[in-house]
C-alpha cells in the first residue's frame, strides 16, 4: 500500500464493537453452548463477527465511546478478518526466518535433526486461535513446547532425529482436544 497521501493510519482490536453494531442492525444472540458446540460456534462467530463489523458506521464509533471529533477524522474504515488455520501454518513454517525453521537451526547447532508433523503444526495453530492470541502467540505456544527439549535433548547424545507430534502439543496444551486420528 503506498502511503504518501495517507495522513494517519488508526488501527485497534475494538473488542465489543460488534455488539454495538448489533443492536444497531436488530441482530442479537443470546444462549448457551455446550462443550461439544464451542469449537464450531467458536469459527461461526468470529464469521458472524467480521460480517457486523464490516457495517461499522460513525454513529457506532461513537456510541463505542471515540469522540466525535475523532470519528470525523476516519473517512475510511476497513475490517480485517481473524487470520485462520491455515495461514498459521504458513506463518510457522513459510517465510525466511520462520519460528519452525529458527527451531531447526538451534537443533543443527547440537547435531539434532528437527521435525514437525503437520498434524502437530495443525495443533499449534489451533491453539493459537483457541487463545485468540494470533501470529504473535505462535513463539510463545512453541518456546512453552520447546523449553524442556532445548535444555534436555542436546544431552542426549545418541539422539540425532527428533519429531514434533500432534501427541506432544496436545498433552503440553490442555485447551486443546485430543484429536483422533483419520484412517
């Protein structure tokens, strides 16, 4: 995006502006989930939540509590959407300097092949969203992973390949579900 003509950029997580919105709009929710609905109603409302904020007007800014001199100020809004699962596992793994791959480095250093199922990629990203923590909670999910094997596996001499599993995340991360495995 080029930026010469941009004044100021405004950005900010508005947590509770979609409700605002919603009374607004007439669309409200109310109820309960029970455990086996939270994961599908999890992905249904961020989806719910995206559409509504997508039809943020001023007047909503307004009564979210932003100044009325402010919210003149902002003659474009844009929304953006909850990164999903996928473009987690991106993240991990696809860039030059990718978490995964500086794991891997820090391995090579002691001699120890480093690898991550994808199903255990899958897991991580999972979590992340589980938190609501995003891209900026997949270091602190894999330093919680990957503190005791950095500090006990370069010890073991005789390990020279070492395979992150779906298993290990799950059982490290207690807001997950154990998976089951296809097949």
């Amino acid at each position: 995006m080029d930026t010469t003509n941009i004044l100021f950029i405004c950005g900010g997580a508005f947590v509770g502006l979609e409700r605002t919105i919603g009374r607004r709009l007439g669309k409200r929710s109310m109820g309960f989930r029970t455990d086996e609905a939270k994961e599908a109603a999890f992905t249904e409302s961020n989806k719910r939540d995206t559409e509504l904020l997508a039809q943020v007007q001023p007047q909503d800014l307004i009564k979210f509590g932003l100044i009325p001199e402010f919210v003149g100020r902002l003659p474009v809004v844009g929304v953006l959407s909850d990164l999903d699962e996928d473009a987690l596992i991106e993240i991990l793994t696809k860039p030059k300097n990718a978490i995964v791959k500086q794991y891997q480095r820090l391995f090579d250093f002691e001699n120890v092949k480093l690898r991550f199922t994808d199903e255990a990629l899958r897991c991580i990203s999972k979590e992340a969203m589980l938190r609501k923590v995003g891209a900026r909670g997949l270091r602190m999910i894999l330093e919680e992973l990957m503190l005791d094997l950095m500090y006990n596996l370069p010890g073991q001499k005789r390990v020279k390949d070492f395979e992150v599993t779906a298993e290990m995340v799950q059982k490290r991360n207690v807001n997950l579900p154990i998976m089951e495995k296809a097949g």
